[in-house]
C-alpha cells in the first residue's frame, strides 16, 4: 500500500511540473504576439492564432499582460507597462 501511494504522488508531481511547463510556454507565445503586435491584440485573435479559448489564457499577478475593454465592446490584451 505504501509504495502505491509513493507512486501515486509521484505522478501528481509529474502531471504538475508538465502543467507549469505548458503555462509558461503559453505565456511566452502571448507576450510574443502581443510585443509582435504593438502591445496590444484583441483577445479573439490571440486566442485563434493560438488555438485556445479565453478561458485557457493565463492570469495572475505578474502575468505580463492585462485584459482591457475597449470601446467596441471587445477584449485586448495589453502589455504591461504599455
């Protein structure tokens, strides 16, 4: 039983480093269209040439970019310090 468990944690700690892994390649390609694109894309476009939803993009303090409403009624996201 103990050695179950053993196993069982250390493919918790595998499936969570290829998560971080994944996030962090994610955030670099959206910093790079966004610095590719003047600072700013519309959340749509990002999320096409992605091949995501916007549920899928990353947030969180320090992220890199900020999701802003226009005056369309549409998403961007903006670099930070833009």
């Amino acid at each position: 039983m103990r050695f179950w468990l053993l196993g069982m944690a250390e493919r918790a700690m595998e499936n969570s480093g290829k998560i971080m892994k994944e996030l962090i390649e994610l955030q670099q390609k959206i910093i790079q269209l966004l610095k590719e694109n003047n600072g700013e894309m519309e959340e749509r476009k990002v999320c096409a040439l992605l091949g995501i939803t916007s549920y899928e993009i990353p947030w969180g303090y320090n992220i890199g970019w900020a999701r802003c409403i226009q005056s369309n009624q549409k998403y961007h996201l903006i670099l930070s310090g833009q």
